[in-house]
C-alpha cells in the first residue's frame, strides 16, 4: 500500500505540466512603460504594452533575418502569445506619469509560431562579455589612455542585452599589445583577460586613417569557439564623435548578433535525455520538479521507472546540454554521468 500510494505521488507530480512563472523565465519582459498622458484608457495603454513588450522579446531573442517572418503579425495575434499581464505601479504618483507592465508570453504558443515559420531563437544565460577596444591611429595604438572607445564604451546605451565589462588598465596588457604592434590580430585573448579565459572574450581594433570607409577587426571567443569578422564602416557627413559613436553601435549590435547565434535553440530538433533520481529524501522529488519546470530548455519529463529507491525519467530539451547542465548547477543540482548513466543529484 505505502509503495502504491508513492507511485501516485510520483506520477501526479510530475503530471503537472508547464514552467513556473518566473522572473527568469526569458518570455517574461518587466518594466514595460507606457505614458499614462497618451493613452488615457487601461485598455488601450495594455495593447500598447504588449506591443512594445513583444518587440523588446524579439529583440532580445531573434536574430536580425528572423525578426523580418514576424513583421506580419497584428495586435491580436500578439494578444494571444499572452499568459498574463500586470500593472506594477505602487502609487498614484507613479501611475499619473507611466503604467508600467510586467508580460508574460505564453512559451508553447511562441514555440509553435516559431516551428511554424522556422525560426531559431536564442537562450542567452551569460550577458557578460569582456571587451577590449584598441584604436589605431597614425601608426599609433591607443590602448586606455587617449582612446575614445575605451572610455566611452560604457556609457553607450545602444544595448542593453549585454553587460560589456572592460579590463582596467594594466601594465601588463599594455606590453602585450606592444610586443604585437605589427599583428595586433594575433593576440591571445586569453592572455589579455587571462582573469576571465571562461567568459565570453572580444578584441575590438578600430582603425582611423581618414578615409570615408574605415575597418573594424573583431576577434572574438563567444561560448568556447573563436569567431573573427571585420566591418567596413562608411563615414559619411560625421563628425569625429558621431563617427565613433555609430562604430561603437555598430560593433555592439554585431557582438550580440554573435552571442545570439551561439546559443540558438532550434525548436524542430529536440534532444532527450534518460537520468536516474535516487529518493533518499522525503521532499528532494518534488524540489527536483519544481527546478526543472523552471528552465525553459526542458520541454517535458516523462517518467519511465519508478520504485521505493528511485526514479528514471526521461527529459526533453532543446539547445545544448552544457546550458541545462549549468542552470541546473545555479540551482543546486548536479547532473553527471558515472558509467553511462546519467544521474541528478541535489546538492
């Protein structure tokens, strides 16, 4: 009898289907401000939210050439990728001015409009991206000191998708450079962010010879795999500031570009993964439930086996294996596979 109504227990918890609403779910937008003055009406400053909150997801999420298949959608078939909306406002201070609004999208209806027009989209998990800028000038390399876009870089809020942390000045990294005058491109950028080789690393060299088109060379390490590009920028009618300006945008826009496209999810080409889950806990089972609901990666669990001692489930998930891996270790679970079989461990 003890071990039938366990079996129930089992099977009823993970029955539940859907991810828990979250902060961190990456269909959730927050912070979505409508000006109260312009749209007088609850109603029509929502649709308005959802609008900009379906434009912020998109942004964050497609890549350029994807954005494009959805530009045909009309407000009422954004309205209906929505779960829930609220106002967030606390006060009537606040409301006289802006309605803020928290969105949530519906993920299995994104999922399926994105099947259905062959759109990737992408999970990013690490927003961090060690930058260096170096400017060439005048057969001179401008390193911290006298260089525009090592000052500048951060204060640029062209993006915000992105957290672009740039290296104090270092001695060190100044004679790197000098030693590699002549090949600036074949420098180590795990030499020059020897503190961070794990994050995601870029070098940027920006050249300024005068002419009306300029060179950018981009030398990158996004997710563990090197990427170089180079950008022709047109100078057109800029001034000195604009130009650098719109080279620091540009550059930006291409990095996230990169990072998008190393951690696209393909929605038609899911993975599973068969583990085992010892119950040597009384509650561990339903902390496990509750942790995997939670990550947008995994789109079911199926149970297989069940018994007093332990459970086999099979998991599907889309995108990597590294990613599930490493959000399952932010929340206190270790998956790992000892003699070909894949085990989840609560820490």
């Amino acid at each position: 009898m003890k071990s039938f109504k366990l079996i129930i227990f089992i099977l009823v918890i993970f029955l539940k289907t859907g991810n828990v609403l979250s902060d961190e779910n990456i269909f959730h937008v927050n912070n979505v401000k409508i000006s109260n003055k312009k749209f007088n009406k609850k109603d029509l400053s929502a649709n308005q939210a959802i609008r900009a909150g379906f434009k912020e997801l998109i942004n964050r999420i497609l890549l350029q050439e994807d954005k494009k298949k959805l530009s045909n959608l009309n407000l009422k078939d954004i309205k209906n990728l929505v779960t829930y909306y609220q106002i967030t406002n606390k006060n009537k201070k606040e409301i006289e001015d802006n309605l803020a609004y928290n969105i949530q999208f519906d993920k299995e209806k994104l999922h399926d409009l994105f099947y259905r027009l062959n759109i990737s989209y992408a999970d990013i998990s690490n927003q961090e991206i060690y930058i260096l800028p170096i400017l060439k000038k005048q057969n001179q390399n401008y390193i911290f000191n006298q260089n525009y876009f090592y000052s500048s870089w951060s204060s640029s809020k062209s993006n915000e998708l992105l957290q672009f942390v740039l290296p104090l000045e270092n001695i060190e990294i100044i004679q790197k450079v000098n030693s590699n005058q002549q090949d600036l491109l074949g420098l180590n950028l795990n030499d020059i962010f020897r503190e961070y080789k794990e994050n995601n690393l870029a070098l940027v060299i920006i050249e300024d010879n005068g002419f009306n088109k300029e060179k950018i060379f981009l030398k990158t390490k996004i997710s563990g795999k090197n990427i170089s590009k180079n950008i022709i920028v047109e100078r057109l009618k800029l001034t000195r500031e604009e130009f650098y300006k719109k080279i620091i945008v540009l550059v930006q826009r291409e990095i996230l570009n990169l990072v998008k496209s190393r951690n696209l999810i393909d929605i038609r080409t899911p993975s599973f993964l068969n583990v085992k889950f010892n119950l040597d806990k009384k509650n561990n089972l339903v902390i496990l439930n509750s942790t995997l609901k939670n990550i947008d990666s995994i789109e079911n669990i199926f149970v297989q086996e069940l018994n007093n001692d332990h459970v086999l489930l099979k998991i599907k998930y889309l995108g990597k294996l590294n990613k599930i891996i490493r959000q399952l270790k932010n929340k206190d679970i270790i998956l790992e596979q000892v003699s070909d079989q894949w085990s989840l461990k609560i820490i």
